[in-house]
C-alpha cells in the first residue's frame, strides 16, 4: 500500500536547498512504497494550498532552526493533526517544551520527534440488569432439610399427636413460608446464570489505570538553562511573566501620561505669566519717534538713529542711501 507523506517546511529551508534533498534520502532509505507531496507552513496556514482530511499517514516536519525556536502555533498544530489518517505520526524537527499543548490537540508522544494520532476509543461501562415488571425476576426454588421420619424407628408404638396434627401442620407451614422468604431476600438473581455481582460492579481504579501510564504535565517555569529569568514571557506563557509585563507597560503608560500632564500645565501657567507681564509694559512710540524726515529741516535725522551702519539699516527716504558707513558725528557730505 502506497504510503502518502507530506514534506512540511519551515520557510527558512529555501535558504538551504540541500536540506531538502537530504530529507528525501533518508525517506527513500527507510520506505518502499510511499508518495511525497511538498509544502511549506505559510502556504498551508493561509489556505494557498489545501489538503482532505485524514489524507497523509505520515508528515515530516523540517525546521532547521535550534530547538529553543521551533515552536509549533495551537492552530497549525490543529490543522496537522486533521490532516493525519488514523495511527499515523508527525515526525522530524518537533518542539520539546509544548508538550502541553500536544496532549491537548490529541496527539500521542512517543519520544522527541515522533507524535502519533491515537485510534478514537469508547468507553465501555457495564450496567448491572434491571428486572421490568413485563420481565419478572425469576426466583430460586426454596431448599429444605429432609425430615426424619421419627415412626420408623419405634415400630409398634402408638401415635399420641394425632389430637394436635392440625396445629403441626399450620405452624410447620408457616415455618416454610418464613424461610422461603428469607431464601427469596437473600437469593441473587443471576446466581442461575452463573454471574456474580463483583462481575456487575465497576471498580473506579480500573477507570483511571489508564491514566497512570502518562506523567502529569507540569508547566515550566520561563527560566533560560543557565539560570536567569527570561526578558520576554513566551508566547503561550502559564507562568505569570506575560501578566507582570503587561501591567508593567500599563504602568509606564500611566507615569507617562501623568509627566506629560504636568508638562502642560506648567506651561500653560508660564505663559500666561509672560502675557500678564507684557499687558504691563506696553511699548510706546513718541511723536519724534514716528515723525519722518524732513530734509529742510537742517540736523534732523531718522528715528532708527543707525544711518551710520549702511544701507542694511537705513530707511527708504534716508539722505545716506548708497553711501558707505561712517562713524557717528564724522562729517559727511553729499555731493
């Protein structure tokens, strides 16, 4: 029977085509008969490429990235596992720290590259027989001591009781219909079948001696091997270290607002400050200041006062325009 195997490949194996071709060697060496279909996880996550149900017997997973990084998301590790037939096994580059999740999605782990999709099982539990009363119970014949015949043994003798027989008679059957009682109370009705009641009743340590087969999962803490706590939780994080990182951005988030909030209102009070001060000096031009200058008028200068610097500070109707600078009070003429 042709085996149908899926070649699933992490999408840094492009950069190393020969990964791949090794990976089909060793398939090659250990089956006969087999199909091989390729893929990577991006297009299989995204639906670029789909595949049935239960249509692979085996799917090799190449990741050639150091264990620490080959972690499988929930949804593809689902999605793997639909697409397994029965007993069939997920091997290759596998993580070792999600073993959690592995248990959760179905799979069995053989060891640390080999997962195995179990057969569905149900459970059977045995009912103890209810009698109906269109099915009555049957009931066992009742057993009596054989009764010793007390004539025999004194032949020739006289009978003396028969003024009492009929009394006799009413108390030994009303003794028979006691113990017939007590037979029927005491009485098992599968004793005629030959069955027992232990064979009925469940014994609930027979129910989880299944379970003892597998060790508890417990979750690891997010420690490194070399003993120092992690910077960031992981992604599927059980320890706490996602929730502590969480507030803790929270908590920047809040100082941050707090710190800006007291930055505008500091500087919402400075300036209203400087307008308060600026309302009181007010800038005031006298009329000489805003008069202009009248050439008729001999020794009237500008209100700027900078004729001397150059043109730069002059203004359009200055007498000094074009000339160079000069010294204040040095005489200039104008040809």
């Amino acid at each position: 029977m042709t085996l149908n195997i899926l070649l699933l490949l992490h999408p840094t194996v492009v950069t190393d085509q020969h990964i791949v071709e090794s990976t089909k060697l060793k398939i090659s060496q250990t089956h006969t008969d087999f199909h091989i279909t390729q893929s990577t996880i991006d297009r299989l996550t995204q639906g670029t490429i789909e595949f049935d149900n239960s249509s692979f017997d085996e799917i090799i997973y190449v990741n050639p990235n150091d264990v620490q990084y080959r972690e499988i998301p929930a949804l593809l590790m689902k999605l793997i596992f639909d697409l397994l037939k029965t007993s069939g096994k997920f091997t290759g580059d596998l993580p070792t720290d999600q073993n959690l999740d592995v248990l959760m999605t179905g799979f069995l782990i053989d060891n640390e590259t080999t997962w195995t999709k179990p057969q569905p099982q149900e459970a059977v539990v045995t009912l103890k027989k209810k009698t109906t009363e269109s099915t009555p119970a049957k009931k066992p014949l009742p057993m009596f001591k054989k009764l010793q015949n007390d004539n025999s043994s004194t032949p020739g003798l006289t009978d003396l009781s028969a003024g009492t027989s009929e009394d006799e008679t009413t108390t030994t059957s009303n003794k028979r219909k006691l113990v017939e009682a007590k037979l029927v109370y005491f009485s098992d009705d599968d004793d005629e079948d030959g069955s027992s009641d232990g064979e009925d009743l469940v014994n609930e340590n027979d129910l989880i001696a299944e379970s003892n087969k597998f060790k508890l999962i417990v979750p690891r803490r997010c420690e490194l091997p070399n003993g120092k706590k992690r910077k960031k939780a992981c992604k599927d994080c059980t320890c706490g270290l996602k929730e502590l990182e969480e507030e803790e951005i929270r908590s920047q988030g809040r100082l941050q607002d707090k710190v800006l909030a007291n930055l505008a209102q500091s500087a919402t009070l400075e300036a209203m400050k400087i307008e308060e001060r600026l309302k009181n000096n007010k800038i005031k031009f006298t009329e000489e200041d805003l008069s202009e200058i009248d050439f008729t008028v001999a020794g009237k200068t500008g209100g700027c006062g900078l004729c001397s610097l150059g043109d730069a500070f002059r203004c359009d109707g200055c007498p000094y325009l074009g000339l160079p600078p000069f010294k204040p009070g040095e005489v200039v003429r104008i040809d």
